[in-house]
C-alpha cells in the first residue's frame, strides 16, 4: 500500500513534521513524501496525508505567505504555492482515507487551524478522514518545534495507519 504525505513549510518546522509523520506511517505503507511545491499527483495512492503551518487561522494564502517572508528566512521557493492551491487542483478523491495535520504558535486558546480547514477540504474532495485533524506546536512564528512533537508526530502517524486500514 502506498501513502503520500503532502506538507507546505515556510521556516522548515512543518518539513520536520511531515518527516516524522512518513517515518511512522513507514511500518504500515510505502510513504511519498513531497513538497507542496511539486504538485505530487494522489491518484496513485491509498492514503493522502496533507500539512502546513497555520496562517491567520486557517492554511496559507499567497499574502500570508508573502507576510512570512518578512518575518525570517524561510525554504526556497517556500512561498509559491501552499496546500489550499493543492487541495484547489486536486481531482475527486472517492472514499481515499486522508488525514491533516498543522503546525501552530502555541498560544493559549489561538483559534483556527490549517488541519481542519484542510480536512474539511479534503472530505469535500470525497475523502474519507480517517483520524481528526492534529496540531504540532512551536515556539514563536519561526520556530523551533516544541520538545517531544516530533515523537508525537510519529506517534499520530501511526494511528493515522491503524485507523486507515479498518
């Protein structure tokens, strides 16, 4: 079986996440891990996985990428395209498993979340959420990630891979 991880990441902390994520999905399937920037087609596949860091509440949009760059240095070529463009290009995705996570500034009660907007995207795609949207913290708009949300990371993935093959 062969899953994708999709990840958008500006300063390298959500590149990190997604990296953990195809790590502990790693057990279960053949795991694709790609930049948003290269468009990677989910056809193929039998479980989507998409994240991106949160931006004013929700996934990213050119200006707030654009902001991003103003605040630090961040990935080459890192504020082109995003996983709303992602998620606006993609095909029907007919009962696929999916799954979403984000990465977040953590702040007490800070609403919004790119997981769930994008989850909610992706289940108006025809996918089927196999798992809630998850958040991993870091420590100011630029980073670092916050100890231990890389092994949680891991950790997440794998249920993501049980509650997939139900």
């Amino acid at each position: 079986m062969k899953a994708l991880v999709v990840y958008e990441s500006m300063f390298g902390n959500t590149a990190a996440v997604a990296q953990a994520v195809a790590d502990g999905l790693a057990d279960t399937y053949d795991v694709t891990l790609a930049d948003v920037q290269d468009l990677p087609p989910a056809a193929e596949a039998d479980l989507l996985v998409v994240g991106g860091p949160t931006h004013a509440f929700g996934m990213s949009r050119p200006a707030t990428r654009t902001d991003a760059v103003k605040q630090g240095e961040v990935r080459a070529g890192a504020e082109k395209a995003g996983i709303r463009e992602y998620l606006d290009s993609s095909p029907p995705l007919a009962g696929m498993p999916v799954a979403a996570f984000d990465t977040k500034v953590k702040m007490r009660f800070l609403p919004g979340s790119a997981a769930r907007k994008a989850l909610r995207q992706l289940r108006s795609l025809g996918g089927r959420p196999v798992v809630p949207a998850e958040n991993f913290r870091v420590d100011g708009t630029t980073g670092p990630l916050l100890n231990g949300e890389l092994d949680r990371a891991r950790q997440w993935a794998q249920g993501v891979a049980a509650a997939s093959s139900r």
